[in-house]
C-alpha cells in the first residue's frame, strides 16, 4: 500500500455445478492461495458459489440456502485475511432472485452488489431466473446486522483514501451505459467484474479490448474474475480469462482454460492524479451511492509489474517502429505547417555531427519532401569552433550531402577569440563563458544566415536538455522552429536509428550508424589526441536516468521518495541505488533552477504525452522553490 500500490488478484476456482459446499472450499483455497500472494482486493467470479450453469436449479430452495451457508462459511474462515473479497451468488430479496456479488472483509459482510444487465439472448436467459438490481440502496438484515443491497455501493478503504472500489457482474460491462462508468463518477477508482463469460472464437481478444478500454475511459484500475472449468459444457464452454487492467494498459492476463491465480498491483495514487489533470474528468459525486469503510494493513506492497526504465521507447520493435515513423511526420508535419505560413522556401540549422541537429535534419528534409521543395534550399551550416573533432565534422559534412542539403562552413575561432578580447575573457579559462560564447556566436550566425535567404532556424535542442536547462539562453536554446523540443534525448536515439534502418541508402546508413555510436557532447571545450573531451552525460548524469525522473515528476506527478524506488527497480542491473539518487537530486536541481529557459521557448510540435512548452504542458513559476522535493530526496539517503 505504501506509494499508493494495492496488491490485486483474480482466480476461478473449477466450479462443481450446483455443489455449494465444494465451491465454497474452492473458493477458501483460491483466498489462500492469493492471501499467500499478499493480494489485498480479491475478485471470484460470477455465481461461483453455485456454478453459473444451474439454471433452473436457481429456482430450488435449497440451492438458494445452501449458497448462503457457504457465503457465510466462507466470510468467517476469511476473518483473518487481510483484503477486501468479491464472491458471486443467487440472492433471494423482496420476493425475487438476484445475482449478486458479495464483498466482504475480516469476517464482516459489507454489501451484496446486485446485477442489473441480464442477458437473454442467443445462449443465456437470465431474466428467466433473475430481477434486474436497482441502483437504489436497501438495508437489509443479514446474521442479526443491517446490510446494504443495491448497485450504487462504494467500498472505501480507511487507510489508503484514493482506493475506493465499486462492482458490476459480467454483462453490465457489455451495455452502452455501464454501471462502471456512474461508479467511476462517483469516486470509485477500482472496478471489479464478477463474470461468467463463454467462450467462442474471437471473443477473448474482444473481451480485453473491452476491458483496457473502460479502464482508460474512467482512468481506474480494472479487476476481471471469469468462470472458467467444471461450469456445465452442454451448450456452452467457460475459459477463466482473467484480466486486470490499469488506464487503458493490460498489467496481467491468465490462460484461460487454467485456474492460476492472476496477481498485479494498482497505483491508486497515480489514477488519482490523473483525475485531477483531466479537467474534462468530473468531480466525484456519490450523491445516490453509500460508501462502506473498510480496514487494511499498511505495508509495503512488493512490486511484480514490468517497471520500463525507457517509458517513452515502445519495447517491441514493430511498436517502436511504428511509434518512431509517427513522430517523423508529426515533426514533418509541423514544420510543413510553418514553412507554409511564413511562406518560406528555405530553412537554416546548424549541424554538428551530433544526434539532435541529425534528427532536425532528417525532419526538415522529410518537410521540404512534403512541400515538393528541392532540398538544396536546406542550408546546413557547420561552424567548427575549439571542441569541433574530425569526426564530428566529418560526419556533419557527409550527412548534409547524403540527404541533398546545401553547404556551408563557417568556422567561427577567429569571431569568438575577438568577442573574447573584447569582454576581457581569457581563452585559457574554460569556464563557462567560455562555452557559452560559443554556443551563442553560432546561434548568431544562423539567425543571420536565414535573413540571408529568407528562411527559418530550425532549432536542434531535445525534450531531455530542456528538462535539465542544458542549453545555452539565447544560444543553441533559440530558434525559429524547434522541432525537437519534445522528443526526450532515449528517443531521438530510436528515431535515428529508425531512419537508419528504413532509408534504403547504404552510405547515409553508414554515416547515421556513427552519429549514433559517438558520445553525446556540445564540443564546447578542446578535444584530447583529436578525441571528444567532454561528454555530456559524465557532467549531467546518464539521459536514461534523466528521462525516467522527467516522465514521472511531470507525467505521473511522482514524489521524489516514489520515484526513486521505480527507478531503483526498473535499473537494478545497470546503476547502484547512490547513482540513482546523486542523479535524482541532480535532476530536482536542475529542473527547478532552469525553468526560466523554459518559459520563453520557441514554438516546436508535441510529439508525446510530456512536454514542457509554457504554452502547453508545463506552466510552472521560474522561481519556485525546490526545497520540500529536495527534503525528501535528501532523505532517502538515511
């Protein structure tokens, strides 16, 4: 529970049709067993105290009793788990039959959940043993206590208040208005399905569809419990095809035809967030609905689920692959948009040889494509200064004719050694004037060059640099365009890679695969033995690191305690916990420190689902202090 993790299990026990006493021991088991797992909301199908498949048998009486002995033998063995159970059974109330899920916890029944979506059509006829529940709460007496029956119940837990649970039974889920979507309004942040769903060919990949989708459309986390073995097969055959769900990403699936236990973790906190971010998500309102409290052990849940330590790169090909093309074009696109309006048929970069003016390149010849513009009205500009190293340069110079552009040299150590005797500074100092006025006599000479023939900078600079206010005001931080400006430094990788692969050029091949196996550095200070002196990451911290805490400060809005334990997790096998936390620290710094960069940015595309363009995504104070965050990371080192 602690960081807002809840532990959550679906099982399907074989089911003995119309056996209650077997189920119920099945049912016990199936707790055990994800009891031994540390699950702390467990979900048990459908009518799994007496079999889905009973029909007519709902109608006996002393089926109808017997589920209830079981229910009740089954809430007092489980007096001392610790979690918050759903189990399945015909409800007898008012005269009518209902099928209903039970939830209950430490030996107390908590409510009994009606369904009200009956089937009767094609292989089921529900409505021909089942009334249709009302969203309307009843009290009703159950072993000398008052108990609420109806569909519009929450059940919130005392010591984690971002859990706050609701349920619907199988079809309900199916219809054009689930009861789902009124819980998730009305607070409830995780939804458990109580199911009995048959299986035919296709429907599983329906069934999941159906399931990530209602998670993403109510940002909830979602528990799917199906029959599954032993249901009746005269008819109809029952998978078990057990699913949890979390904002429309899949966390864990079973076998079906299986009785494994199916286990994943929520984040509570991070749904929670998330609602708060929508502005189109209402606020809760439980106006109809009674909230049931219940208790659970505070501990620290062991996390299972995959932790991506690269959350902005798909991790399979064919998705990152896809992913890859679609920012190339939306990047392409952008630039089309702006070349049109400013009616300009030239665009101006300056090329390094490095990853991000390699990337700008790529998009602004992809644009140009788009606009039938030859591409010799590209001018790349390479301006060796005292960093520059042979194979950067070379590498620039060969891109630039690969691709068709045009261009042009202009080495700038004779301008900045004069604009260094002017200001009094000594070239033998390299701090950081010294770099910085590299950075802006480039930026200088671009800005000028483009008056020259009428065209736009197309700035070079990446989503990650931003982040961290590497980037010189006024120098590589300035452009007319910046294409680049929310793509994170792990993806411009992919992107160059990308272009690599698919090109069909043997020889820009061959000069993309270096760019991509040099060291990233702005060659802002002299090279040693002709090799690159200063690399980035050995002064920043590695991108990855980086661009892990940038998607989860500003994505997820993680603290820095949380954080630091995914990253400890998804990096095991790469960095000791004090480099992730010097890095951490590094990254809170920074990104408080360099906002005021952010706030006047050049316009650029949103490529993705983080970005921190004052316009957009990240309205933040340049002044705001850092010290609560800091406190905390600070912290992490008792």
């Amino acid at each position: 529970m602690k960081d807002g993790f809840i532990k959550v299990a679906a099982a399907t026990p074989k089911t003995a049709v119309a056996d209650c006493v077997t189920n119920a021991e099945r049912a016990l088991e199936a707790v055990r067993r994800m009891e031994e797992q540390g699950a702390k909301i467990m979900v048990l199908p459908e009518l799994c105290l007496t079999g889905y498949t009973c029909s007519d048998l709902f109608w006996q009486e002393r089926l109808q009793k017997e589920a209830r002995e079981q229910l009740k033998r089954l809430i007092q063995e489980t007096a001392g788990v610790d979690a918050l159970i759903f189990a399945g059974l015909p409800w007898e109330h008012g005269g009518k039959l209902f099928n209903v899920a039970a939830a209950f916890s430490r030996g107390r029944l908590l409510g009994l959940v009606p369904k009200k979506y009956l089937p009767n059509y094609n292989e089921f006829y529900e409505m021909r043993h089942f009334t249709p529940g009302s969203e309307k709460v009843e009290w009703i007496e159950w072993e000398g206590e008052k108990v609420p029956f109806g569909m519009n119940l929450l059940f919130r837990c005392r010591e984690l208040p971002h859990l706050t649970a609701a349920a619907e039974i199988c079809e309900d889920l199916w219809v054009p208005d689930p009861p789902s979507v009124r819980h998730g309004l009305a607070g409830a942040t995780v939804i458990v399905n109580l199911s009995a769903s048959d299986e035919m060919t296709g429907k599983d990949t329906y069934r999941k569809s159906l399931i990530t989708s209602q998670s993403a459309r109510l940002i909830c986390g979602y528990i799917y419990a199906s029959a599954g073995e032993g249901e009746s097969s005269t008819d109809l055959v029952f998978g078990g095809q057990n699913l949890i769900a979390e904002n429309g990403t899949l966390l864990a699936e079973s076998r079906r035809f299986g009785h494994e236990i199916l286990c994943g973790e929520l984040d509570v906190d991070r749904l929670t967030a998330e609602r708060k971010r929508m502005t189109t998500y209402p606020a809760a309102d439980a106006e109809g609905y009674v909230t049931v409290s219940f208790d659970l052990q505070v501990e620290e849940t062991a996390l299972t689920r995959f932790i991506d330590p690269h959350p902005f790169v798909p991790s399979d090909r064919t998705g990152r692959e896809k992913r890859c093309d679609e920012i190339l074009s939306i990047q392409a696109m952008g630039l089309k948009k702006r070349l049109e309006h400013t009616r300009c048929q030239s665009a101006v970069i300056g090329i390094s040889g490095g990853l991000d003016s390699t990337l700008a390149l790529l998009v602004t010849a992809r644009a140009f494509d788009a606009l039938d513009i030859p591409r010799d009205k590209i001018l790349a500009v390479t301006m060796p200064c005292f960093g520059t190293t042979d194979r950067t340069y070379q590498n620039a110079c060969r891109l630039t004719r690969c691709l068709g552009a045009t261009l042009r040299e202009v080495d700038i150590r004779e301008a900045v050694t004069v604009h260094f005797r002017d200001i009094g500074q000594d070239p033998d100092r390299h701090d950081v004037t010294y770099e910085n006025g590299q950075a802006r006599e480039r930026t200088q000479i671009l800005m000028d060059l483009a008056n020259q023939t009428g065209g736009l900078v197309i700035g070079t600079g990446d989503l990650s640099e931003l982040a961290l206010g590497w980037a010189t005001y006024n120098g590589d931080h300035m452009s007319m365009y910046a294409v680049n400006c929310s793509v994170p430094k792990t993806l411009v990788r992919h992107l160059v890679r990308y272009y690599a692969d698919t090109c069909g050029d043997g020889e820009l091949e061959a000069v993309l695969t270096d760019v991509l196996d040099t060291p990233v550095s702005p060659e802002l200070l002299p090279p040693e033995d002709g090799v690159i002196s200063q690399k980035t990451e050995e002064l920043v911290g590695p991108y990855e690191l980086h661009d892990f805490f940038l998607y989860y400060m500003v994505r997820a809005c993680y603290e820095p305690a949380k954080i630091y334990r995914l990253a400890r997790l998804a990096f095991r096998d790469e960095y000791d916990d004090a480099t992730i936390l010097k890095w951490l620290k590094n990254f809170y710094r920074r990104f408080f420190a360099q906002q005021f960069k952010r706030s006047c940015l050049p316009d650029g595309p949103k490529v993705g689902s983080v970005a921190v363009s004052p316009r957009g995504d990240l309205r933040m104070p340049s002044d705001a202090c850092v010290r609560i965050w800091m406190e905390q990371a600070e912290a992490l080192e008792a």
